[in-house]
C-alpha cells in the first residue's frame, strides 16, 4: 500500500500541476489526500516495526513532529504559491 500509495501522489502531482482550471486542480488535490491517507498508516507502521521497543516511543515522536510540520509548511507554500 505504502509503494502504491506513493505511486499514486507522483501521478497526481503531474495532474495538478498539468491542471488547466480550478475544478480539474481541485479534482487532483482531492486525489492528493486520498493517496496521503493511504502513505500515512504505512509509514507509521514501518516506523514501529523497524524500532525496537525502548526506542519506538522516540521514532513516533519523530514521525509525528515531521507529519506536523509537513502539515504547517504545506499550508504555508500553497498559500505563498497562490498568492503569486
């Protein structure tokens, strides 16, 4: 799930950025979150399997700080890319 997942974005990306009008853009941004929301589990689940147990408290910390500040940074760079 995690490489189709994965697949599945990298095409997307193309169609939004190949997108021609606001409903087509919308339609692809759509697509994004549906292929996020099939990455996110995955890597949560890789993160817990590939940590040992004294040390898995520490790599989901990490994950959820990199997860949050993805979140915050994209907001950030589309309202900057909409606004130019």
């Amino acid at each position: 799930m995690l490489v189709a997942g994965t697949g599945g974005l990298r095409g997307c990306f193309v169609g939004a950025a190949s997108a021609d009008s606001s409903s087509d853009l919308i339609g692809w941004r759509a697509l994004l979150g549906v292929g996020a929301a099939i990455i996110m589990p995955g890597t949560l689940s890789t993160i817990t399997a590939a940590f040992p147990l004294d040390r898995r408290a520490h790599g989901v910390a990490i994950w959820s700080g990199f997860a949050a500040a993805g979140v915050i940074l994209g907001l950030l760079a589309a309202g900057a890319l909409l606004e130019r």
